[in-house]
C-alpha cells in the first residue's frame, strides 16, 4: 500500500497490518516458534534448523527485527536473537482484540 492510503487508517490499524505482514511466512513463523522454544538463539543455529540459506535467514530476521518481534544482542561475530517480549504481547493482544470480536454478520 501506497504511503498516501496509509495515512487513510489508523495509527493501530498500520501497525497490526505491520506485524500481520511480518508474520506472513512460514519461514518467520518457524523462526518464532523456534525462538520461543528454546528462549535464544544465534542465528548459525537457526540455518541449522531451517531448510533455507544463511542469506535468506538473515532476510526474515531482519524482517521480524524490524516490527520488534524479536530482538538481537551482537555477541563477537555472531548476533543472538530472542523474542522481544513487550512486543510479543502486544501482537498477542491486538489480534486477540480483532479476532474475539463478536461478528455477528451472516
């Protein structure tokens, strides 16, 4: 979407579209899952678990980096990366919020 029709939406709607879009592969998906399973990770580890190339490991965690899902702590050559809880809740409850209204369409 254009930068223009953003501005159409709200400041919560931009943002669970942000996240929503982060959150659209599976390759981020098991990323998160992996995360939360172990509590840390670098990311060598995460190629060893993925069927994907360390380049294209690198492009999803940047991807969930940058909406702050996930965080990472440089450590020497390598970076560590965790879920970011704040934002972890903050999906959590913004998805909660549109998916536990009562539609009552139909």
């Amino acid at each position: 979407m254009g930068l223009t029709k953003s501005t159409l939406f709200t400041a919560e709607e931009n943002r669970m579209a942000d996240l929503a879009k982060a959150l659209a592969h599976p390759a981020r998906i098991a990323i998160l899952r992996h995360l939360t399973k172990i509590n840390a990770c670098v990311c060598g580890d995460l190629v060893e678990v993925l069927p994907l190339s360390q380049s294209t490991v690198s492009q999803h965690l940047r991807e969930l980096k940058r909406v702050g899902i996930i965080q990472g702590n440089i450590e020497g050559t390598k970076t560590c990366y965790c879920i970011n809880p704040k934002v972890w809740q903050e999906a959590q409850l913004v998805f909660a919020k549109l998916f536990l209204s009562n539609p009552n369409c139909c």
